[in-house]
C-alpha cells in the first residue's frame, strides 16, 4: 500500500477505534496501539511499519514530549519536592525490583531483565491526571498525586538516559556514574535558565504577546535541545521534554494581567489539535505496528506475571510512601492505585530496547500488553475502590439499630 493511503487508513481506523471505545472510558492509546497490532504485520498485514513512518513516529515522539512537558506544572513538585519525590522513588524501585525479578524467572538474560524493571519503573501522568479529572479526591491526596507523577516523570527522563547507554553497550558502573552526573547537569541547566528567562525577564514579554512567535520560538527551542541532548549523550526526547518543561514555567510569571497564562494556554490548545490528532497517535500506532512476535512465542504466563509486578510495585511502593509521610491506610491505597498506570513513556523506551537488541519481539510485545492493561485497568480499581470507601463511611455513619 502507498505510503499516502496507508497514512490515511491507520489514521481513520485509529481514530474510528478511538471514538467506539471513548464511551467505556478507554483511553485513546489503547485505540491507537491496537490499530497498529490490527493492520500491521501481526494481524492483517495491510500495512508494514516502513521509513516514513519511522520518521513521522519519530517526529511524533518529539512533539508527544514537548506537549507532555508544556502541561506540566512545575510548581506542583516544587511545592511538594520531598513528599512527593519519595513516593514517586519507592514506586520506582519496588515496580523495578518485581518486573526485574520476574524476567529473570522466566529465563530472559540480565540485560533484558534490567530494561524491563527499567520500563516498568514509570507511571503515565497522562493516565493519572485523566483519572483525577474525573473523580473526586482529598486535596492532600491529589497534591500527592500529582507531584508523584511529575517526579516519577523526571526519573523517567533519568532512565531513559541509562537505557540510551545500555543501548550502546557502554554502561558499567563508572560510565553510570559520569551518566547520572551528566544527566542531572543537564536539567538543572535548563531549569536555571527557564527560571532565569521564562519567570522572570521581561524581554521575553513580547515574545509571549504575538502567538505565532511563541508558537515558532516553541519549535526552536524544542529542536535545539533536542540537539543539545544528544550531543551530551542523552537521548533527544529528554530535550524535547525540558524545552515544554521550562515554557511551561510561564504559569509561574507574575503578571498583574495574566497575559502569559492566557497565551501559554492559547499556545497549548493550538497545538493540541495537530498534536493530540496526527503526530501523537502517529507514534502509538507504529509502535502496534512493531508488534509482531513469532507465533506461539507470547507467554501468557509471563504477561500475568509481569502485569502482577507493575500493579503491585506501584501498589507496595506508592502507598508505603504514602504511609510513611502519615497518610492514612486508605489515602495510601488510593496513592497506590492512582500512580499504577502506564502509557507513553513505557512505549517510548520500549521502542528503543527493541530497536537496540536489548528485548525480543515477544518481550517487547509482551511489556507492550502489560502497560496497556494498566493503562486499561487502573481507572477501573480506582473507581471502585473510591466507591467502596464512599459506601463504608455510609455505613459507618448509619446509626445502630436497637
């Protein structure tokens, strides 16, 4: 099929897949990822995962990077760096050491092992923040929420250069440590200068004002620390990311008008439509496409194991952070549940331990599987245990018969 026919078949079905399971609450990455699996080589074999889709996936990737970071907010971890680091870290940890102890069990090789725990580390904000927009939850325990996940964001920055590394077959322990350095630099760099320049400058102002050279200053700088990354040693989404990490520290500008809060939304919801409608599923659709493991390969075993694993490290380590900063049982249980689903970034590095050699296709499918469980799943548990926790104060508050 031509490479113009196949771009507008992928996007029709993956958008018409979209729109069928919106009703059911499922988040579109699970639409996009699926119609890969469906047209690509696994299923149908309509449509193989060639260059240029490569390439658009890739571009994809970048901006999906630059969008995450522009919606972040910065203060939100700032207000709670230590609370909410140490919750992201112990689910980090936990969520590594079960999915790392899991693909050893089954007889995979200590590299794959490690990049899976790797993989497994980190939550999706995207399908948190989804969660929280519909559900009513303590301030305390959304203010948690919401700085884990950002946290767990950064970490997740922190890995993907480690797994950049791996790839190159040069990780030991001293290049570790010259990584982690690196890496660190690298971002309080450019959170010096974004408080520097977007938070306080004022010749900054009438970029704001004018939109379309916000929107052209945006993509500027996007693609010159995409560059920078990479001749660090980075990978280029870690630059993508902190270029709409530190635009997005516009929010923190004060500004009597609130003229740059208005201009960084409008900026947002302008690229939202080309982002969120073309390149991002872009993106998750050629990773479906990738999607092929040799018939007969896939554990389901395995799945269930690993799918246990995500669940329970963010589940065991999330909520014992939450308990060791005084929340309650329950608080914590609604922590746990909340950080347990995965996404984008999940795809992300698996696209590259694939690319690199350091997975299988039927790991690589099978890690693929997990996240969109979680990502299926998670709103599900949290739902109803937010139900249950209504219907048990209900009862508590009935009073006694007799």
């Amino acid at each position: 099929m031509e490479f113009l026919a196949a771009l507008a078949v992928l996007l029709v079905t993956a958008k018409s897949i979209e729109w069928a399971l919106e009703k059911a609450d499922i988040h579109p990455i699970i639409a996009h990822v699926l119609t890969g699996v469906v047209l690509g080589p696994f299923a149908l074999g309509l449509i193989n995962p060639g260059e240029n889709l490569e390439v658009l996936a890739e571009f994809g990737l970048i901006m999906m990077m630059l969008y995450m970071g522009l919606t972040s907010n910065f203060s939100s971890i700032a207000q709670n760096t230590e609370r909410a680091t140490m919750v992201a870290a112990l689910g980090v940890m936990f969520s590594f050491l079960l999915g790392f102890a899991t693909v050893l069990a089954f007889g995979k090789t200590l590299t794959a092992a490690v990049f899976v725990g790797v993989t497994l580390g980190n939550t999706a904000i995207e399908v948190t923040s989804g969660i929280l927009v519909r559900e009513r939850v303590k301030r305390s325990v959304y203010s948690i929420l919401m700085g884990a996940a950002f946290a767990d964001d950064i970490i997740a920055v922190y890995l993907i250069g480690i797994v950049t590394a791996m790839s190159g077959g040069q990780l030991t322990l001293s290049s570790l440590g010259i990584l982690t350095v690196k890496i660190f630099a690298f971002i309080a760099v450019i959170l010096l200068v974004s408080d520097r320049v977007f938070k306080r400058a004022k010749w900054f102002y009438p970029v704001i004002r004018n939109l379309n050279v916000f929107f052209t200053f945006t993509m500027i700088l996007t693609f010159t620390l995409a560059i920078l990354a990479q001749w660090v040693g980075l990978n280029q989404i870690i630059g993508a990311y902190l270029a709409g990490l530190t635009i997005s520290r516009l929010r923190e500008r004060k500004d009597p008008l609130v003229v740059t809060r208005i201009k960084l939304n409008e900026l947002i919801e302008d690229l939202q439509v080309v982002l969120t409608e073309f390149f991002m599923p872009l993106f998750f659709i050629y990773v479906g496409l990738m999607f092929n493991p040799p018939r007969g390969s896939l554990s389901l075993s395995l799945i269930a194991a690993l799918y246990v694993s995500a669940v329970l490290g963010k589940l065991i380590g999330c909520g014992l952070g939450a308990r060791l900063l005084g929340f309650s049982g329950e608080d914590s249980m609604v922590i746990g549940i909340g950080m347990g689903g995965r996404g984008s970034l999940e795809l992300a590095i698996l696209t590259f331990g694939l690319r690199a050699g350091l997975i299988d296709q039927s790991l690589f499918a099978s890690v693929i599987t997990v996240s969109m469980l979680t990502a299926l799943t998670t709103p599900v548990f949290f739902r109803a245990y937010l139900r249950h926790l209504t219907s048990g104060q209900k009862l508590k508050s009935r009073p006694s018969e007799g």
